[in-house]
C-alpha cells in the first residue's frame, strides 16, 4: 500500500529468488509512491504474509508486505502495525469479521454497461443478483477473480452483482481482525489485476456515479465469540459503536468521501446520526433478522465505504466493541 491520500493505492514489483530461498526484506523507492522525500529516498518491504500465485501460478508466491522506516519502525501510511496491536490485545475474545467489498468496473469514465454514447441505462431494479446479457456485464471478470481468489487460498466466501450494472460485490470471511483485511488487500490487487488483462478499471469508489444510483460500500460483520453464543453481548456491541465521540470517531476512518454516500437514501443511514436495528437496511448498524430469531450471532456495519482502509475499519470496531464487551 503506498502514501496516496486520501485512499491509499496498491503497488508491486517482482523478486527472482534462488531455489528453495524464502521471501525477505526488501526496499522500494518511497518518493515515486508518496512515502519519501527523494534525499532520504529508501524504505523498507517487509514480508508479513505469503499466498500462493495465481496469476504465475507453479511455484510462485504473493508477497504481502508491510512498509517500514530503514529503522524497522511502521512507516507512517502503515495502517497495519495498529491493526496486529489491538487485534493482539483481544485475541481472546476472538473478533471475526466477514467484509463484503462493493466495487465498480469501468471502460473508461464510463462504468461498464452504461451506453457507449452517454446516458444511461434503465433505471435500477433488475441488476442486483442478475442473470442474462440485459442486466450483467462483466461476469468473466469477476468469476475469473473468484477462481483466483480460491486459488490463492484466501478467504473468499461469496459474490454477487450489484444494484447498480457494472457494479459487483465480493465478499471476505469470516476471519481475524488482521487475516480478514490482509486477505481483503491481496483480494483487491487480484482484482485490479484480472480486469487489467481486460483492459478494465476497477474503481473503489464510493460514489462512482453521481444522481440516482446506490453508491458502493463495505459492509463489515462482526462478532465475538460471547457475541456468536448469546444476544445480549451482540446490543452491548451496537449500544458501543453509538457512545459519546464513537460515530465520528468510526466514520473519519471509514474510508473517503463518506458523506456522498451516507445521505440517508440508497439503503444508507446519514452518516452524522447512529442508529442500529433489527434487519434494518436504513440503520447505521444492522442486527440482521435471523439472528434476533437464533438470540445470537453478528451485527453489520453498514457505513464503511468501499475505498476504506480494511486496517483500519477492523481495528476501530474492535477496540471500540471489544472494550465494552471486557467490562
Ligand atoms: P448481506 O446479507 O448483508 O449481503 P453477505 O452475505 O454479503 O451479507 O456477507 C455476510 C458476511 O458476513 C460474509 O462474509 C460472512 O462470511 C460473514 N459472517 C457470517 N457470520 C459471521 C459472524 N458470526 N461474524 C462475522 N462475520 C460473519
Ligand atoms: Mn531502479
Ligand atoms: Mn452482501
Ligand atoms: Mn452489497
Ligand atoms: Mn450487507
């Protein structure tokens, strides 16, 4: 992840090592990626996790890797570092997340299945989860990212095309305060890179399309494990989120541009008001119907964009709900 701001972007480069060698630290030149001043111009890779290689496939790997100061010391655009201390610090109570990434396909400026001349196709309705050259666009691609995704092992656990054409959702979970973000940014590069063999863009964009058209979002599931054995813990958890300074607090690291998105419309709650409610799809926080039946399970955050930083989503949501659930 380099030092673009507001919404970091992803970088790689390519290491031939000798047989039988093992992934290790590296360097990069952080003034061509917002991380350095070009006289003090080196920073460091530092490998944290190793995925098979889709893409090349045989023997070779992805490498996730964390970016340092030449002192080992977390660069400042490292989000992750954060992340591993608080998930460390509530590893007992067992936090998983299940993070569902909306994104949008573009030709151009023109996200794929809006007419090639301008304008724009019919109106919402028959697209989300649809079948049939009408309503989809884009299934190669997307299936062919899932077969990666498998591929690489990471935990991928569903897709779905969106309400909006063009726009697609892939979903990452359950798994650990940091597995599940690092899974998610390895997700992403493969995603960028699939559609790049199609001379498409994938864009993270929140709100993609100005006017009458669902922005794209990433909705983060969450649970304890008290959470997944009874209720009570699961309204500690969204009382929690709601607390004096939590919402703001949550929303500023949820990603840019929150507030295009989180009007109050397109299935969103305003992003300045809290509120949590059973199945509730205008509700900051959702308690989905099925587990208000089973008095156990997850909640959904529904606020974090789709260009958020996964590091730092997981970790607000478990320091924040995790603290509560201690007491
Ligand atoms: P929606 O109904 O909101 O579209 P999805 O099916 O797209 O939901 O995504 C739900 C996500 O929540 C999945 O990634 C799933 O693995 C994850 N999930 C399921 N159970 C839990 C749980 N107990 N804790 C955290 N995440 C969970
Ligand atoms: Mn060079
Ligand atoms: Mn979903
Ligand atoms: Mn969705
Ligand atoms: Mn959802």
């Amino acid at each position: 992840m380099d030092g673009t701001k507001p919404t970091a972007q992803l970088r790689s480069k390519t290491k031939i090592l000798a047989d039988g060698a093992e992934p290790s630290i590296w360097g990069f030149d952080g003034s061509s990626t917002n991380q350095a001043e070009g006289h003090a111009s080196d920073r460091v890779l530092q490998p944290v996790l190793t995925v098979p290689d889709p893409v090349r496939g045989g023997d070779n790997v992805l490498v996730l890797c964390e970016v340092q100061n030449i002192d080992f010391t977390p660069h400042e655009s490292n989000t992750r570092a954060a992340n591993v201390e608080v998930a460390e610090r509530f590893a007992a109570q067992e936090p998983w997340f299940g993070i569902e990434q909306e994104y949008t396909l573009f030709d151009g400026e023109r996200p794929l299945g809006f007419p090639e001349g301008g304008g724009f196709p019919g109106p919402q309705g028959p697209y989300y989860c649809g079948v049939g050259a009408s309503n989809i666009v884009g299934r190669e691609i997307v299936e062919k990212h899932l077969d990666y995704c498998l591929e690489a092992g990471l935990k991928i656990s569903g897709i779905n095309a969106e309400v909006m054409p063009g726009q697609w959702e892939f979903q990452v979970g359950p798994a650990g305060t940091t597995e599940v973000a690092d899974h998610l940014w390895i997700a992403r590069w493969l995603l960028h890179r699939v559609a790049e063999d199609y001379g498409v863009t994938v864009s993270f964009g929140a709100k993609p399309v100005k006017g009458d058209w669902n922005g794209a979002g990433a909705h983060t599931n969450f649970s304890t494990k008290a959470m997944r054995e009874a209720y009570e813990p699961i309204i500690t958890a969204a009382e929690s989120l709601g607390a004096e300074g939590k919402p703001l607090e949550h929303v500023a690291g949820y990603g840019d541009g929150i507030q295009d998105r989180l009007t109050g419309l397109h299935e969103t709650a305003p992003w300045n008001e809290y509120s949590y409610g059973v199945s509730n799809r205008g509700a900051s926080v959702r308690i989905p119907w099925q587990v208000e039946v089973d008095q156990k399970g997850y909640l959904e955050d529904r606020r974090p964009n789709a260009n958020c930083d996964p590091y730092n989503v997981t970790r607000l949501i478990t320091d924040t709900c995790c603290t509560a659930l201690e007491k």
